[in-house]
C-alpha cells in the first residue's frame, strides 16, 4: 500500500464505539453533505465552493485542492498554549 489517510493512523471508528455521542463519518460522506451542498466556502471568495465529482474524480489530488479551496491551516504552534 503507498497511499495513506488518516484512518491508517488514527483509529477513530474504534474511538467513536468507546465514546457515546462521537459520531465519525467518511470523507466521502462529508463530501456529499457539505460539499455538494454548497455549505464549504472558498477561503479566499467567500463564496459557495460545489464538490463536483462529474468534473473532478474523487482523486486524493481532486480532493487535496478542493479542501484547498474551502479550509484553512492556520499557523498554529501548540507550544504557544503553555
């Protein structure tokens, strides 16, 4: 295997049985709740960025620009809470 998410590391689906009322749902899912819905907003527009699978396959490239698009990464140092 040479591509890798985030479940490879994480074990969330085990974490969301142990822990009543954490509900872990796929990024496809997430995708077609928000995403096609028009509920994500271009961080730079301001406006309505639509996950179109029928122009873009779901690709982890596709997919990595369109969060581009729609999420932030801010600079953040946890070292800076203390």
């Amino acid at each position: 295997k040479s591509d890798f998410d985030f479940g490879d590391f994480f074990h969330l689906d085990s974490i969301a049985i142990e822990h009543e009322g954490f509900n872990v749902i796929s990024s496809e899912e997430f995708l077609h709740r928000y995403g096609k819905t028009g509920k994500l907003l271009n961080v730079n527009t301001r406006q309505p960025e639509l996950w179109d699978e029928t122009n873009s396959p779901r690709t982890s490239t596709n997919v990595k620009k369109y969060f581009h698009k729609v999420g932030t990464n801010p600079n953040w140092n946890p070292m800076d809470c203390i």
